[in-house]
C-alpha cells in the first residue's frame, strides 16, 4: 500500500495560499506563451517525478520549461540550448517571488509578460504586489505533491479504460486542483451567461473526476466528480464508496481525502469512485458507453 500523507489544509494553509499564488505566475507564462487549445489545456502544469512542470514551451526557435521541484525545493528554468536558472523555494512573498521570476527569465534567454492578476482567489492583490503571502513550509509542499502524484497514478489508470475523446491529467493553477475530463462527443448546450474562459471549458458535455486540497469554503481536502450539464437522476445514482456525498454547494458528487488515505486500498478505493461517479453520468446522460470505453 503506499503512503497517502495527511494533508490537513488548517496545518498547511499560509503556505498553500503562497503556492496558489506562484503556481498562477508560472502557469501564466506557459498562457502567455502557447496558443489557446481546446478547454484551456494549454494552459496547465503537470505533475513529474519531482514536482510540476509546465512542460516544453517554444520561444523561437528555442524551447523552454519551468518546473517546481519539491524534492531539493527550487524552481528550475531550462532553456534548449543549455542555460539554465534556479530559483530556492523557500518563505519569501509573492511579489518577491515575481520579480526573481522575471529576473531569472531575460538571463537565461526568455522573453514574456503576463497579466499580474490573480485568478479564481478571493483576494485580488496583484501577483507583482503581494506582500501579504510569504510563507513556504517544505515538508507541505512536498506532501502536497505526493498527494499529487499519487492520485495522478491513479487517474491516469482511470483515463486507460477510455477510447473516446479525454484531457490529460493535469493540474489547473487557476482552481488549484489536479483533474481529468471524459467527453460524451456531443456538444453541451450553450452558457449565455458564462464568461469566455467557461464556455470554452463546458462546450462539450463531460465528466470529470479531481483532486482539490480545499479552501476556506470547504476546509478539508477532497476528491470530487462532477457532469456537466448535470443529468437528471445523476445526484441519486449509486455510488461508491459508501462515504461519498453528494455536494449541494459545488455541484457533484465529493468524498474526503481521509477517508482514502486511511483506507485498506486507496488506489482501488479511489478507483472505484473515479469509476461509479462516471457511470452516473454516462448512464444517466445516455452516453455511447459502448464506443466510448475500452473492453479489453
């Protein structure tokens, strides 16, 4: 069995809102520098053997990446042609963090700007200003991404069974969350009242399963799996396990991260949410199960 840490968000908070914050900045450069792909999935950070990575970025005729490295603590820009700069991780604020970012990126070649505010976060301080967040807790962050990368393993086994049209797994700086996203192959209908960066996301109609390690409206981390539009009788579908919930505030069905870590198997157990909270939405959203999942 592997170890699931504990990840209470109260023991690790100051250092997740500091996190969210500098994930925004580099996850704005990968933005900045990539052309738009469908569902925003050009926009996300990946989990590795050692952190999160943007993956390559052109520049050029060059290609860069930027990875947070939680096992020695450093971000690290590596540019094609050999340059190469760190930055440590370590208690420092937000807008100190910015601006050796943007120190670091000229010296090594690369050149960009992005938009200094924050997105998806209550409080609005401007990346390039933020003084207020400034704490790093070493042993969270890496707990946070062995959560991460357990439960990539995890969803990537899930996304297997699937042939049809399906994200990667990956990690939205935006919401702060590790997902992926199954597709029935029709069309959603539309959101008038959405803005751009939604409509693009729920132009299809989906099922989607996550790992979010909580904010101050739900204090505690959670797996959650959502359809979207939500079918008729998806709410009241049989699900496991028996601790799964069904969410009235976010819309879906959540189960918490405890109950996982502290069970006998939490790789089968979490599989089997990822797998009957799907069914809820295939099954009760017609999907064409048949031509949508691998048999074999």
């Amino acid at each position: 069995m592997s170890d699931w840490p504990a990840l209470p968000l109260d023991a690790w908070w100051d250092t997740r809102e500091t996190l969210h914050r500098w994930t925004q900045i580099i996850g704005k450069i990968r933005m900045e520098s990539t052309p738009l792909i469908n569902h925003w999935w050009n926009v996300t950070l990946y989990v590795t053997a050692r952190g999160l990575t943007t993956s390559k970025i052109p520049q050029g005729d060059r290609w860069f990446d930027i990875e947070f490295d939680f096992i020695a603590h450093v971000l690290r820009v590596r540019v094609s042609d050999g340059k190469e700069g760190t930055i440590k991780l370590a208690s420092r604020s937000v807008a100190d963090f910015y601006r050796e970012v943007f120190a670091v990126l000229p010296s090594v070649g690369i050149r960009c700007e992005i938009w200094p505010m924050p997105v998806e976060v209550e409080d609005k301080d401007r990346l390039d200003q933020d003084e207020s967040r400034h704490t790093y807790d070493p042993e969270y962050a890496q707990r946070f991404w062995r959560v991460l990368a357990l439960t990539d393993a995890v969803f990537t086994k899930f996304r297997a069974a699937f042939i049809g049209k399906c994200s990667p797994v990956h990690f939205f700086w935006g919401s702060f969350d590790l997902a992926v996203t199954r597709f029935s192959g029709r069309r959603a209908p539309a959101r008038p009242e959405a803005d751009a960066m939604t409509r693009e996301a729920y132009s299809h109609e989906v099922s989607s399963v996550g790992f979010w390690p909580g904010d101050r409206r739900l204090a505690k981390p959670t797996f959650y799996s959502y359809g979207a539009p939500e079918p008729a009788g998806f709410r009241t579908a049989p699900v496991r396990p028996a601790a799964t919930y069904y969410n009235e505030a976010f819309g879906g069905f959540y189960l918490d991260y405890d109950v996982i870590r502290t069970t006998a198997d939490p790789e089968g157990t979490l599989l089997d949410f990822c797998q009957t909270t799907y069914e809820a939405a295939a099954n009760n959203g017609t999907w064409d199960r048949g031509a949508l999942e691998r048999r074999s």
